[in-house]
C-alpha cells in the first residue's frame, strides 16, 4: 500500500510559516515514517525538510532498501555522520530558522546547536498533530489490525484452560496473531490474574490461572505498520460477586464514552462520561489512568482522552476508549477498544469480540 508522504511533507511545510520557521529537522521514528516511509527508528537517520528541499540521511545498511524507494522530491545522502550532514546541509540551504522536535535528544541538540548557522528553535509537535488524522489507508490498515488481532483473541478463548500460566497465554496469543498475518506485538502482551490483575500494566508472570480468577489480556499488533490496542478481562469458573459487580460497571461505563464519541465532542467530556459513572458507584478513586489515546504508527498518539484533555474528537481519528477499577488484594477490571470517528459519530473497530463477560469453565 502507498501512502502520499508528497501530500504530507506538503502540509508540514504549510505549517512552516505558523510556526515561523523555514526548515525543519526529524529525528523521531515514528515521525520519519510517517513523512518519508524510513522505518528504520529513532536514531538511525534524519530527515531534512526547507521550503524547497527534502533529504533523507542514514547510513548504507539502509542504501539498497530506500535508494530508489523514497518520496518524489526527497534526495538520499549515505553517511554514518547523521548530524553532521544534517548541520553541513542546512547550512548550504541558507535557512534562517530551523525547528527541532521537542523530543530531541539533548546530545543531538547540543551538537546541532553548535553547529547551525541558522536559529535553532523547539516546535509543538506538528507532525504529531498531523499524524493524528488518519486517511484512508492508513484507516484501512488500522481495521486490518483490529480486525485481526480480535480474531486472534478469540482462538485464545477457545484455548485457555485452568492450570496455564500468565506468560503460556501470553505467548500464545502472540503465536495466534502471527498466523493471522500480524506483524508484531506493539508491546509485551499484558496477561494479569487474580490479584495481579489489580495492576493496570502488570506483566505476565509464571502464576497460573486458577478457577475464581479474573484475567486481564492487553495486546495490540501490528498490520502494514500500524497497530491495534485491545483490551478485555475474562473470568475463570466461578469469582467473586464483587468482581461481577465492577465488571459490570465497567462495561456500561465505556459503553457511555463509546457512545459520547462524535466530531467536534471534548475528549475531556468523551474520559467524564465513564469516568463520573464510576464515580457515582463509588470507585472514582479506583480508577487510576486516562479514559484512553489516539492509535497509530504508535501505540500511544494523540490526541489524549483524559480529564485534562483541551483537544476535541476529529473525523478520522481512531481512539481507544478504556475504563477501569482496580482494587488492591481482590482484582482489577479493564475492558478496551479502538473507536473510529466517523462523519456521524463513532465505528468500533474492535466490536468483533463480545464486551459482556466471556467465561472459562475448563
């Protein structure tokens, strides 16, 4: 599939004169990706953008792949001197202002500033801002992935059995994925039981699952280079009517911010919808994270959707939308989706698994 990367070097140079700059520099992957197709990450290449100019500079274990593989109008210097062909370049160009990603390393910073003619000034992620509106192929790639990743979690359910450790599960979901065509997981599978569960990022351990547990599975994988975000917790044999009880405020909880999701909504509202629903049953303080973030090249984007979000939903952003409790000593519950902001209002991407509470007998 080939992306426009023309038509999104030019609006990132429409945005030169807000930002009052007239050239920039990439050092970020993800961003590098997004601008020229270079998947080769942070810290293996710059790019090089002027009004009139593009360049893309990284070393010769790229040549052969990008050589005649990059956007019209972008050249290809080779060179293990990254930062220095950065800085001999922009100095050539005769630019007056160059723009930095905030996220610069400071030894690459520190490098560049000594070097550059020209000013050398911070910009407020607008590469990131763009990323955050998806066209449509990259909303094509993102349905692969979900679509895929959710089938590879129900062949787990039909797998899963009393007596399998956190780390088997884990792994085998990974395997499932790969056999659907998934490139690789977009972090460390999630699997949490029982009490681990009570933690929102736990990591799969050697404990094994046993019947009264509740597991939370977290996974994402990644499609033609964009990923999935997936959550759901699932309960072995019979648990405690407790846990019953937070499950099931949790799922109307997301079921109300699913459903507040349209263009031009306050993504604080879109977080406050599960959020003071939680509340009002008496665990807002059991509830410890953001209601959710955009989904992409990365599996954390913008925009956020929290309680101090000031960005509003947008046609064509994908963004998870994920509540939880967590209670220390008992158990925690987190049930996650990937939502597309459609014209109207929302498509959840990820409703091919069931949000009601899927039980294992075996």
């Amino acid at each position: 599939m080939k992306y426009n990367f023309e038509k999104r070097i030019s609006k990132l140079r429409k945005l030169f004169d807000v930002l009052e700059i007239d050239s920039m520099i990439v050092y970020q992957g993800y961003n590098n990706e997004y601008l020229t197709g270079f998947s080769g990450g942070s810290g293996e290449g710059m790019f090089v953008l002027s009004r009139n100019h593009a360049l893309l500079v990284t070393d010769s274990r790229y040549q052969e792949a990008y050589q005649n593989n990059l956007p019209n109008g972008v050249d290809l210097k080779i060179s293990r001197d990254y930062y220095g062909e950065t800085a001999k370049t922009l100095n050539s160009w005769k630019v007056k202002k160059v723009g930095f990603e905030e996220n610069l390393p400071f030894y690459v910073f520190d490098f560049l500033d000594g070097e550059l003619e020209a000013e050398f000034v911070p910009t407020p992620a607008p590469i990131e801002a763009l990323r955050e509106i998806k066209d449509d192929d990259e909303v094509e790639n993102l349905r692969q992935a979900t679509k895929r990743s959710v089938t590879a979690f129900n062949q787990l359910i039909d797998w899963i059995k009393i007596g399998l450790t956190e780390k088997e599960i884990a792994d085998q979901l990974d395997y499932f994925a790969r056999h659907q065509g998934l490139e690789k997981a977009s972090f460390d599978t999630i699997v949490a039981s029982g009490e681990n569960s009570s933690k929102p990022h736990g990591t799969a351990s050697d404990r094994k699952i046993e019947s009264g547990d509740l597991v939370t599975i977290d996974f994402g994988y990644y499609f033609n280079h964009y990923t999935s975000d997936i959550t759901r917790t699932i309960a072995i044999g019979e648990i405690d009517p407790r846990l019953i009880n937070i499950y099931q405020i949790v799922r109307k909880a997301q079921e109300l911010s699913i459903e507040s999701v349209r263009p031009d909504v306050d993504l604080k509202e879109v977080d406050g919808a599960s959020r003071s629903y939680i509340e009002t049953k008496g665990f807002g303080k059991e509830y410890n994270h953001g209601g959710g973030h955009g989904v992409g090249l990365d599996i954390h984007e913008g925009p956020a959707v929290s309680p101090g979000s000031d960005d509003e939903a947008v046609t064509s952003q994908i963004l998870t939308i994920e509540p939880g409790i967590y209670i220390s000593g008992l158990g925690g519950v987190r049930i996650e989706d990937d939502v597309l902001v459609t014209k109207n209002g929302f498509e959840n991407l990820t409703d091919g698994i069931t949000r009601d509470l899927i039980k294992i007998e075996k």
